[in-house]
C-alpha cells in the first residue's frame, strides 16, 4: 500500500514539527512548505494526497492559496484542510467557498482529532474518484470508476501504471509535466522511477492508444505534455 503523503504549508516552523511528527507516527509521509509561494510550488511539483494549509501566510492568506490551488488542473483534486485560528462562521463559509474541504483550529489542536480528520479527506478523495470520472480527448476515453479505457469503441488494455500515466496526462492536458512531476504522480513512494523506466512506460502507452499517442509529446530535457491539438 502506497503511504499517503501529506504537505503542510505553514510558516510555523515549531508548529510545522508538531503535524509533521504526529502525521509521522501514523504512518504518513510529511513534506513543508513556510510560505505561499513555495507551498503552490511544492504541492504542483509533487502533487501531495492531501493539503494541511495554515489560513495566515506570510506573502499570501490561505483562501488565496485555496483559490489558486483549486483552479489549477494539477492540484484542484487535492483535499484541503484549513489550519486556523479562527472560529467566525463567515471565514468557515469563505474557505469553503473557495475549495477547503475542512477545517482544524490550531488553538485547541488535538492529536487523534487531527489524525482522524486527515484520513476522513483522504477516504473522501478516494471515494469520490473511485465512484467514477470519464475523461475524454478525441476518440479516447478513460473510466476511473470501471478502469477501462477506449479509443472509440475498441477497449484498451493497460498496465496500471499505463493507466495512472494516461490519467495524468488527461487530467493535465496542455500543460508541460516534468519527469519528476510524473514520478511523484504515477510512482509515488514505491520506488525510485529512472527517466528510462518512465519513458519505456510512455512509449508503451503511446503505441497502444495507436493514433491517440501522437498526443502524448515528448519536450526534450523538459518533460512531457499532453497536446489535443497534435495531429
């Protein structure tokens, strides 16, 4: 089973080891970020399984950093939970607005509370992608819910990292995914995925979508990108 990684953005740094050793100790693995900036940066680049994000920052406030996340076709799937000193029911309401799917107050932070409330995200996040999302791109399609995936009414089958490598392309198209973006995203923690390893995947995965493949672009010494345009 892969261990759920967890990014804390939180420029606490005292604050930052309490989560990071409590997540730890359940089994979690913990990545930090002290600012906005970095946060959005590490949590794009890395792609965590859930967002502990603090609501005040020093270069920007969490519902900024929610917002932003939450519009970006790498991170909008991410669960967020807000971090905060505040109880007003209005900033509850702004936060949930703009994407968080909780809320922990820092000042009266239980250690199993924050636990369950973790894994409580996490459940949802997969119950809601298991439960089923197509993803279409021209004759291709991609059924989370069914693990099946078509180009036309021909069925294609894929190894389950061909299958993770295409839902990653399809939830990012058009956008330039590093190789390491890629690793973190299909690979995760099992082990580490050589460039050779990640390219022979692809190339596997090209050939059979057939024409479909073409769109799966190769940017050299950058990464890959997901073009619906390609021919």
């Amino acid at each position: 089973m892969t261990t759920s990684r967890v990014l804390i953005i939180d420029d606490e740094t005292d604050f930052r080891r309490l989560i990071e050793q409590i997540l730890e100790k359940e089994g979690f693995l913990v990545l930090n970020a002290g600012d906005a900036q970095s946060g959005i940066k590490t949590a794009t680049q890395s792609h965590p399984d859930l967002i502990l994000l603090d609501w005040n920052l020093p270069d920007k406030d969490g519902v900024q950093v929610c917002r932003a996340l939450k519009s970006d076709a790498a991170t909008k799937d991410i669960p967020i939970l807000m971090l905060t000193v505040r109880g007003r029911e209005t900033d509850v309401v702004v936060g949930l607005e703009v994407g968080a799917a909780d809320f922990i107050s820092k000042r009266a932070l239980r250690p199993r509370e924050l636990v369950a409330r973790v894994r409580a995200a996490l459940r949802r996040g997969v119950e809601s992608k298991t439960a089923g999302e197509t993803l279409r791109s021209g004759a291709l399609s991609l059924d989370t819910g069914q693990h099946r995936v078509f180009v036309g009414k021909e069925e294609v089958e894929l190894r389950a990292k061909e299958f993770d490598l295409l839902y990653v392309f399809l939830k990012n198209k058009g956008r330039l995914l590093s190789r390491n973006f890629l690793e973190e995203s299909v690979w995760g923690t099992e082990y580490y995925a050589t460039s050779r390893a990640i390219d022979t995947t692809i190339a596997r995965l090209r050939a059979k979508i057939n024409k479909e493949g073409a769109k799966i672009q190769g940017i050299k010494g950058l990464g890959y990108r997901f073009d619906e345009e390609a021919p």
